[in-house]
C-alpha cells in the first residue's frame, strides 16, 4: 500500500498533477470502505432482525387470532386461544399518557432553567446531573417507586379521586367522596402511580433534547427581544420558545416512545388486570412489556407466539413514535443550522 | 415586550423607576435618570416630551435586595398559609399534599409581593423565574432521592463483607443478611457486559465513522433507521436474542444470548452518540490530513479517531452505564441461577439488575434488603462509569485537558529547537531577505548541505523530516514557504509538520512528495 503510493508519489512529483479527491482510491482505500459499509450493513441487518424475527414468530399466533381480534381483545388466555392486547395497549397508552403529562413540563423547565435561567458556571454540572439521571438504572426507579413514592401518592390519588372523581378516568370505584376512612389499598399500584415514576426516566431525555435546541436559538434574536425592552422570561417566550418548537414536541415524542417500552418499573409497581382499566387512580393496570415479563416464563409454544406478538406491536408502536419524533427533531435542527 | 410605555408620562414614571433602584444601582441608575431630571429641571416643553420616555435598562437576571426579600417573605408566608390551611381543610394527607399547597401559595404570594414595585411584565418574568428554578430544583431533588433512598435502603446489607464474596446457593429467604450475597451477580453483569462491548464497540464505532465518511443515501438511511432504535424497548430487543437464539437455534438460555440482548439494545445509542461526536471534528484537520496526501483510512486512524478519542470513549461509557442497567433484555435470555456461573456459554446466568428484580419480588425483608444491597452496587456502578465518562471525556474534539496540553506544548518547543538549530546559518538571512521564495530554496540548501559549520547541529539526525524527503530542490522550497521568510512564524508550522510525519509513520515520504 505504502510503496505503491511512494510509487504513484514518484512519478506525480515531476508532473504536479492535483490528485482527485475521490473517497476511494488504492487498495487500502477499497478495503477499508468496504469494511465501514459492511458494518453498516450488518448493524442495519441487526434492526431488521428485530422485526423479522417477531414477526415470523408472531404469523403463528396472529394467524390463529387474526389481527383485529387480536386488537380487540382484553384477555390474556392463549392456551384457548382468547387472548388480545386491547387491555394491556390500553394500559401502555395510559400510563405513557400519565408520565407525558407529567414529564414534559418538568422536563421543559429544567431545559430552560439551565440553557437560559441557571447561574453559568452551574450549567455544566447541571447538564451531566440530567445525563446521569439518564443512565440510573431503570430497576432502580422502580424500587424507589414502589417502596418510597408509592405510600406519599395515596393521599393526592385521594384528593384527586375526592374532588374529582366526577372526570370518569379519576373515579376510582369502591370509594365516595369525602369519606376518608375508605382502604387506600384501592389507590396503590396504579397507572398513576407508575405514571409518575416512568415521567421521571423519561424527563431527562426530553430534557436534553430540549435544551439542545434552546441552546441553538440564535444570540442576536434573543438580544434583539432584550434591545427591544423584554424581560427575560418576555425573551424566552418570544424567541426561545418559538424557535425550540421542534425540540420540545420531538422531545416529548423521544420522551413518549422510551415510556411506551418501559418495562421493569412498570412490573414492580403495577398489579396486572387484564380487563380495560380506564381509572388511573385506581389499583391494577397493564402494560404490553410487563406482560411479556410476566408471561414469559410459563408461556407454552403457542404462548410464546402470542407474547411475540404482543412484542411486534409494541415495537411497531414505539418504532412509529421514534419516526415522528426524529424527523421533527432533525427538522428543528436543520433548520438551527441554516440559519445560524 | 417592550419597556416603553407611551401613555405615561414622566412625572409618573420617574420617581417609580428611581425608587426601584435605590438599593444596590444607585450609582448606575443615576445616569440612566438624567432624562427624568432634565424634566424636573423645567427644560422647554419639546425637549421633555422626547425625554417624557424613561431610559431605564431593564433588569435581566442579577439579585436585587427587594428580590431577595420578596422570595423569603412570600416563601415564609407561602408556609404558614399552607399550615393555616392543612389544619383548617385537611382534603390532602401526607407530606406531598402538603408541599404542593405551601409552594402554590407561596407562587401567588410572590406575584403580589412582586406587584407592589414592579409593572405586570416584569412580575411575571419573577414569577417564571421562581418556577423555571424550581423545576430544576424538583428534577434534582428527584434525582438525589433515587440514588439517595437506595443508598440509604441499601446500608443492611451492604456491611456484610459476606454480601460481596458469596452467592445464594447456600442461603435461604429466611436466612439472616450475615448468609449469601450478590458475587454471582456481579460476576455475570461483567461478563455480560463484556459480551455487550466486545461486540458493541467496534461494530458501533465502525458504523459511525460509516456515518460520517462515506456520505450517500444508503448510510443515511442507516443513521435513521439507528435513530429511531435508539429508544428500542429493551424488552423487544430480548424477544429478539429469545427467538433468533433460543427459539429459532435451539441455544439454551446463558450470559452469551444475554450479552447479545445487552448489544441489540446499547448498538443504537453507542452509534448515534458516536456519530454526534464524530460529526464535530473540525473538516480543518481532515481536509488538511487529505492535503498531505493520506488515503482516507489513514486520516480516519490518525486524525479522526484520535481527535474524537475522548468523546467516543464518554459514547462507549455512557452506552455502557445503560447496557449495565438493563434488566428486561437479561430477564428473558439470561435464565436464572443462585449459583455462580463464570461461563456464559453453559447455563444460566445472573446479572445485577435481575437480582434485584428477583430479590425485591420476594415478600421476605432480608431479601429486599438484599435486593436494595445490589441496588446500591449497581448504581454505584454506574456513578463510577459517569463519573470516568465526565473525567475523559466531557471535552469537546480537540481539546486537550492539561497534561495533553504541557505534552504537546513540550513536543512543539523541541521541535522549533531543532529546527532553528537546523537553520541557525541561514537566521540572518531569513530575518532580511524577506522577499521572495528563492531566498528560501538557497537558504535550506546551504543551511543542511553546510551543515559543519553549525556549532551545536546534529545535522544528520534531526534532517530527515525536511531535507531528504526526495532529495529535491522543489520540494524543499515548498516546506518553509508558509513561514514566508519570518524565523518565529517559523517554530509553529514545523512542529506540525513534525507530529503529522510521526504520525502518519511510513506515509511522510508519500505526503511531502505530494504536496506540491
């Protein structure tokens, strides 16, 4: 390889000729670019696996079910062939919903506390804290929600349920309204609950999508809103806000697609129905992961076909969810980039 | 938005704007007041119209006295409203109900308290303030009491050295914290994970600097497809390793197929934080490294990779701290076992995260203290690795912390050294002859062909890199150009060249060859 260069080297040096830039030239070139590519064929060849394979082993259960009774149905019974997954998609959708709501605004004020808010020198501490919550174990969010948080949230799922039970997913069943001695049992290991801890997982990932694209909002807009007499919270709103419109809903949609699939926090906290349990504050739920965790043991061939499917759907879902989020956010970045 | 307010006049507007500032800007505001005076003063009426507008700066951030009192009047009586109320109402019970009252009074007490000196923009901009804080506040304080009430929970188990060395073959769900431990666990987290990144790393970091060197509709479509996996459920990502592995060739359940799992689920986030660090390179270095003549493999060993070393190595740990984490993937392709199993191609295995899921699901107390014993290990685990990630990492590509710095800072005087020793003949000329690029073909010429009349110049030695690259006059004509006759602009440019050509080893001939 040296010696052909020193070669071409040699006979270029009497006649300077410009060597063409071309992305590939000699045999070391050729090799090399061959080997990137096949990696990057073999890890696009691992992501298609992934659907491949669920949905080869799915095509058993599927078939016997067909796919709208397949949607459609709440029980969870394959060994007779009645099972679906309209209680346990309920169940993901409604605590990802939870955890959403709850998330996006914390996550959307850490973000802008610490791009525009938080004391300078504070900011990068700040940044690798929101990372390092990041990285914390999500078995560790659910052992911190099912021993600590869950016991302080029954007074509020009370008030909640006291008040406003009459919006028919507060209401939980078994309780009336101000009569407090009724057994908080009914409160505990809910979609809320699990709600709450799964905002907490994904809240520092909307929140570095955030931040990233609040950090890009042009200077001289945002001191043209201050030259122009705003306050800080006036400049925000005027510039930073707009012009992060992208991070924030492709944030929160990055937020939503790791809360679908969240699967040991949810399994230790919830305990699982599988009818459709439309009442957050109230006890049982389900999620598509936690019932492949949970059955996944005692599955027989079959069994394990329907779980498969089960998983296929959940990774269709979420697969669906990361396309939106990151186009938006690829959108929002460009955009940042043209115009910076 | 705007501070201007036109309907007001000055007589009213003034004296609100000094009183404002009385306490720490006075000194500053004064100037700012001279309008507002000059209208006091009776100037004629035109002028004082146009100065009728009050020229006070806003405010934007800093600590005032005012503020500072307004936060702990409104914080002290946010609290008190909140105990008024818990006694008198009592709809909420516990600590939570009562937090979210006192700081929700505190929030409306703070506005009025705000609105006694301060028009409706900059009241809101406060209260905004307070909230954006303390939304910050909340995401930490969650964090601290995670890691906090795990730590805490996890203080009965973890003084028992016993906890470290053993396993739970031995020991029962009744028997005390003094019997069996987490070895087996901590054992089969670091095979896995050293499944996970034998295949992981160079699999990922191939595919980024895929991403980013040989551009064209295949690789992005690559890159959107691994965005979008990058939230992968991870339990999808052990139904995969379960069916292709276990299902589909018959394998049984072992630390290999749960290191497969691990890889599935950490391939997508250690590519995509690789290709964002990769894509900061500067094209300065690269395009440079092209202009010397390097074929693209060796511009992406010698200058890529090494500039973006520590980002890639913060992608890899960060990839790591999430892959160890993981419980689902683990839980279905990994089986279980009490015992220990240092072979992740033969039987079951047990990471960190599963022991704590099966420890905490046991209704007995020393098991979930048990359980909250690995939780501790684990996170203690992963702090570690953060805490590298942020120490070599953290920096942009590029940059240099201090040692890197004195090294290299060390490399380019003993370069710029040698390198006037080798031209020490020549000093006064290059200082004169400032014109002109014939002075400088003669001056190397004489200055290494003489080379015995320099005192102190090892003049073999040191020449290789400029002089007998080929022996040819052009070539060394081109070498010092940049200096353009300036010995001290010289030392910089040589150095570089220097390190490039020790770099790139057997590639320098080929390079100064090519350069012209």
């Amino acid at each position: 390889m040296v010696s052909a260069l020193k070669d071409s080297a040699g006979a270029e040096s009497e006649r300077p000729v410009p060597r063409r830039p071309s992305p590939a030239r000699g045999l070391g070139d050729r090799v090399f670019r061959v080997q990137l590519t096949a990696s990057g064929v073999i890890v696009l060849a691992i992501m298609a696996a992934v659907g491949l394979f669920l949905l080869l082993r799915a095509a058993q259960a599927l078939r016997t079910r067909g796919v709208w009774g397949f949607l459609t149905t709440a029980e969870w019974q394959p060994d007779v062939h009645r099972f679906g997954i309209a209680a346990v998609l309920t169940g993901t959708l409604l605590i990802a919903a939870v955890a959403v709501t709850i998330s996006v605004p914390l996550a959307l004020g850490t973000a802008l506390f610490i791009s525009d808010i938080a004391p300078r020198p504070l900011r990068r501490t700040l940044v690798s804290m929101v990372d390092l919550m990041a990285a914390v174990p999500s078995v560790v969010y659910g052992l911190w929600g099912l021993f600590f948080l869950q016991q302080h949230v029954i007074g509020v799922s009370r008030w909640l349920s006291d008040w406003f039970g009459w919006i028919p997913f507060l209401h939980v069943d078994g309780t009336q309204p101000g009569e407090p001695l009724a057994s908080q049992s009914v409160y505990t290991a809910s979609t809320f609950v699990a709600g709450i801890v799964v905002a907490l997982m994904v809240a520092p990932i909307q929140c570095s999508v955030m931040r990233e694209v609040f950090a890009q909002a042009p200077a001289g807009e945002r001191e043209g809103a201050y030259a122009l007499g705003a306050t800080r919270w006036g400049m925000i709103r005027a510039v930073v806000l707009p012009y992060g419109m992208g991070g924030i809903i492709g944030g929160t949609m990055l937020g939503l697609g790791r809360a679908l699939g969240e699967t040991i926090a949810v399994y230790l906290i919830i305990s699982p129905v599988f009818t459709i349990q439309p009442h957050i504050l109230q006890t049982g739920s389900n999620s598509v992961s936690s019932l492949i965790a949970l059955h996944y043991g005692d599955a027989s061939t079959f069994g394990m076909s329907a779980l498969m499917a089960a998983g296929l759907a959940l990774f269709l879902l979420t697969l669906a969810v990361n396309f939106t989020a990151s186009s938006i956010v690829a959108r929002s970045r460009s955009g940042a980039q043209s115009e910076a | 938005m705007t501070v201007v307010d036109l309907e007001k006049g000055a007589p009213e507007d003034a004296p609100q704007h000094t009183s404002q500032h009385t306490s720490q800007d006075a000194p500053q505001a004064s100037p700012q007041g001279t309008p507002g005076e000059a209208a006091a003063e009776g100037t004629p009426a035109g002028p004082a119209v146009a100065a009728a507008v009050p020229d006070v700066p806003r405010r934007i951030g800093g600590v005032t006295r005012s503020g500072v009192l307004s936060v702990f009047g409104a914080a002290a009586s946010g609290l008190c409203v909140a105990v008024l109320l818990f006694g008198e109402l009592a709809p909420f019970s516990g600590a939570l109900g009562f937090f979210v009252t006192a700081y929700l009074s505190f929030l409306g007490l703070y506005a009025v308290l705000t609105g006694l000196e301060e028009d409706g923009q900059a009241v809101r901009d406060r209260v905004m303030t307070v909230v954006l804080w303390s939304a910050g506040g909340l995401m930490f304080a969650a964090l601290t009491m995670v890691v906090g009430f795990t730590a805490w929970r996890g203080r009965e188990a973890l003084p028992h050295a016993n906890f470290f060395t053993q396993d739970m073959q031995a020991a029962g769900p009744l028997d005390p914290l003094t019997d069996g431990g987490i070895a087996h666990a901590m054992l089969g987290t670091l095979i896995m994970i050293a499944i996970a990144l034998a295949i992981t790393v160079p699999l990922g970091l191939a595919c980024a600097v895929y991403l980013n060197q040989i551009p064209g509709r295949f690789s992005r479509f690559v890159r959107t497809i691994v965005e979008a996996m990058t939230a992968l459920p991870s339990i999808v990502a052990g139904l995969m390793v379960y069916a292709v592995w276990i299902l589909n060739l018959g394998m049984q359940k072992s630390g290999l197929a749960a290191g497969f799992a691990i890889s599935v689920m950490m391939l997508p986030i250690v590519i995509r934080a690789a290709d964002v660090v990769l894509r900061l390179v500067p094209g300065t270095l690269t395009e440079a490294s092209e202009a010397l003549g390097a074929p693209r493999w060796r511009t992406v060993w010698h200058v890529v990779l090494p500039t973006a070393r520590s980002g890639l190595a913060t992608a890899v740990i960060l990839g790591t701290a999430r892959g160890i984490g993981e419980t689902s993937p683990v839980l279905l392709t990994a089986g279980f076992t009490a015992a220990l199993n240092a072979d992740p191609t033969n039987g079951p295995m047990i990471s960190l995260p599963l022991a704590v899921f099966n420890f905490v699901k046991s209704p007995e107390p020393t098991m979930i203290a048990r359980g909250f014993g690995a939780a501790a290990v684990l996170m203690a685990l992963v702090l570690v690795l953060f805490v590298i990630a942020r120490v070599i990492g953290g920096r942009g590509p590029g940059h240099q912390n201090k040692r890197q710095a004195r090294r290299a800072a060390r490399a380019s005087r003993r370069d710029a050294r040698r390198f006037t020793e080798l031209h020490t003949p020549g000093l006064e000329l290059f200082a004169t002859g400032s014109s002109g690029t014939d002075g400088d073909t003669e001056r190397p010429e004489r200055g290494t062909g003489n080379g015995a009349p320099s005192p102190h110049a090892p003049a073999p030695a040191p020449a290789p890199a400029p002089a007998p690259a080929d022996g040819d006059p052009a070539s060394r004509d081109n070498t010092p150009a940049p200096a353009d006759g300036d010995p001290a602009p010289q030392g910089p440019p040589a150095p570089d060249n220097e390190t490039r050509t020790g770099g790139a080893g057997g590639n320098s001939d080929a390079a100064t060859g090519d350069a012209h």
